[in-house]
C-alpha cells in the first residue's frame, strides 16, 4: 500500500477486522473526497490477507537485494574508470 504511514498519521486510512458471512476479514478502509468539491465520499475498504503482505514484503526485499547488486556493479566499473 503506497503512503500508508503518511495516510494513517493523517487519520485517512486505518484497519480493522471485520466479520463477513462467519469469517474474519482484514480491511484496510481509506477516506474518500470528491476532487472537485473536496466533499467526503463513501470510504474505500480493500481486504488483505497476511499472506498477501508477507508476499509483498518478500518481493520489495528480493528488489532491494537485486538493486543493491546492481549498485556494487556500477561503483566498481566507477572505480575502475576513475583509476585510468
């Protein structure tokens, strides 16, 4: 979820459990304006699983793993540039 920490220190979004035909549900419910008026809206709720997030998780440390491969790659081709 993109801004979550900015939303929720805002009061825009928040979580909750909810029960849904005898089953638990996690929900994130996010305030909603209209962008003409500023006029609240009714709110969105997305559900989420744990295993959702965890997989979200794994997937941004997987690109930071890769990104920072990457990034030794190029400072040593800096290094050896500059030492021509």
């Amino acid at each position: 979820m993109h801004n979550y920490k900015a939303l929720k220190t805002a009061s825009k979004i928040s979580v909750r459990k909810q029960d849904v035909d005898g089953r638990e549900e996690l929900q994130v419910v996010k305030k909603m304006y209209s962008p003409d008026t500023g006029e609240a809206q009714d709110d969105s709720v997305t559900v989420y699983s744990l295993s959702d997030v965890k997989r979200e998780i794994d997937h941004c440390k997987s690109e930071v793993t890769k990104i920072e491969a990457h990034q030794a790659e190029l400072e040593q081709l800096e290094t050896d540039l500059k030492a021509l």
